[in-house]
C-alpha cells in the first residue's frame, strides 16, 4: 500500500520540484494549495496545471483572507513590490504568519486524509530572508505537529518534509529537470499579470533568472518586461 503525502502546492518552481520529488518518494501526493489573498493569483492556477500534470492524487485549495491582516507587499497592493535586487534584512515580500498557518491547514488535512507525510518547499538559501523558510523552524513545526494532533497522540507520528531547503536554486532545478518537471507550467513572481507573465525585475524573478542560468538550462518563464541590466 501507498503511503500518503501532503505537498502544499504554490504553483512556482520550489513547490512544484517539491512536488516532483515527494511523487518519486513513492507517496500518493495530495495538494494543498492556498488562496491567501495574495496579488500574484495566476500562481493558483499554476498550481492547478502542475497537480495534474505530475500526477497528484488530489488537489484542493483552501481560502484564507491574510489580506484583511495585510502588512506585506504580497497582500497590500498599496506597498510596493521592491525591484531594485536582494537586499539584506527581511523584505517587506514578507507575509506574517504564513508559513505557519499553511503548515496548520497542510497539517489539518494530512490527519483528515490519512497522510502520515508532508512536504514544504520551503528554501532557506536562494531565498529572500524571511525567517519561518529556516530548517530551526521547520524542525519545531514537526515537533509541534506530533504534540497537536489525535493522529500523533493515538501513534501515527508525522513527518515534515523539506527537501530542497539547503539546495540552491540552480540546484532546485536541475533536480526537477531530471524529474520531468515542466517549468513553463509555474509562476513564481510576485506581481505576475492575469496570464503568469513575470515581471522580470523583482526578487523572485531574480532568484529565479539566476537560477536557470546556473543551471544551464534555458528558461522558460514568459516575461512581461525584462531589463538584465537590473
């Protein structure tokens, strides 16, 4: 019998590898993807096309308003998306809280599904400094996992899963590559349009450009603007 697996599905490239490799684990993977009120929606529908074409079992998504709280260029559309390359220090691309309650919703299905797994794309290296992607955290979170639910208390312990969170992003890459993942499906901007089209300049579509030229492989991300000079 096939193990059981939630993988918390994005619709960009971390998650959709992340995807990849808990299918090649040999788990029957149930996506968890999160309407959270973010204003790079098209990732929603990325998500939508990564699940079916890498098999998952299940695919549902789960709306939660993080946009009521606001407090992140990711929700409130009135602070801008920074655009002028990495900078040191957390970002205001920083969503509070959410990892965490993505986790605890992942977490809640994973012990209505039967899952005794879950895998997080979660990336503490290519990454934008935000402190809930760190391998401390995702630790205690599987701790907290096993004290909180009647699965762990009755014996079926949890395990989270972080594959890629040590990897770097060409890295990341390569590894989906080599697992038939393709990118083309993902979004992975932060202000990506209707149609996914990336705006080229902000952190993740740095992040991501890099990436792929690391990795030598062709990128295949649909640009609305793109300045390399950026």
């Amino acid at each position: 019998m096939r193990t059981q697996a939630v993988v918390l599905l994005s619709g960009g490239l971390d998650s959709a590898t992340t995807l990849a490799i808990a299918r090649a684990d040999g788990h029957d993977c149930h996506c968890l993807s999160i309407d959270y009120g973010q204003r790079h929606r098209s990732e929603l529908d990325a998500a939508a096309r990564v699940a079916q074409a890498l098999g998952a079992a299940s695919h549902k998504v789960v709306r939660i308003d993080l946009a009521a709280i606001g407090g992140s260029a990711l929700t409130d559309r009135a602070i801008a998306v920074p655009v002028a390359g990495v900078q040191p220090g957390i970002p205001v691309t920083y969503v509070p809280a959410r990892n965490t309650i993505m986790l605890a919703l992942a977490l809640a299905h994973a012990e209505v599904s039967g899952a005794d797994h879950i895998y997080f794309g979660a990336n503490a290296v290519d990454y934008s400094g935000y402190p809930d992607c760190r391998p401390e955290y995702m630790r205690a979170f599987e701790v907290l996992a096993n004290l909180a639910t009647k699965a762990a208390v009755e014996g079926r312990t949890l395990r989270l899963h972080t594959p890629i969170i040590e990897w770097r992003k060409a890295d990341i890459i390569r590894r989906g590559a080599a697992l038939g993942v393709d990118y083309a499906m993902t979004v992975s901007c932060y202000q990506a349009d209707d149609e996914g089209r990336a705006c080229g300049i902000c952190d993740s579509c740095r992040l991501r450009r890099a990436g792929f030229e690391q990795a030598g492989i062709v990128d295949p991300t649909r640009y609305k603007l793109i300045n390399k000079n950026n």
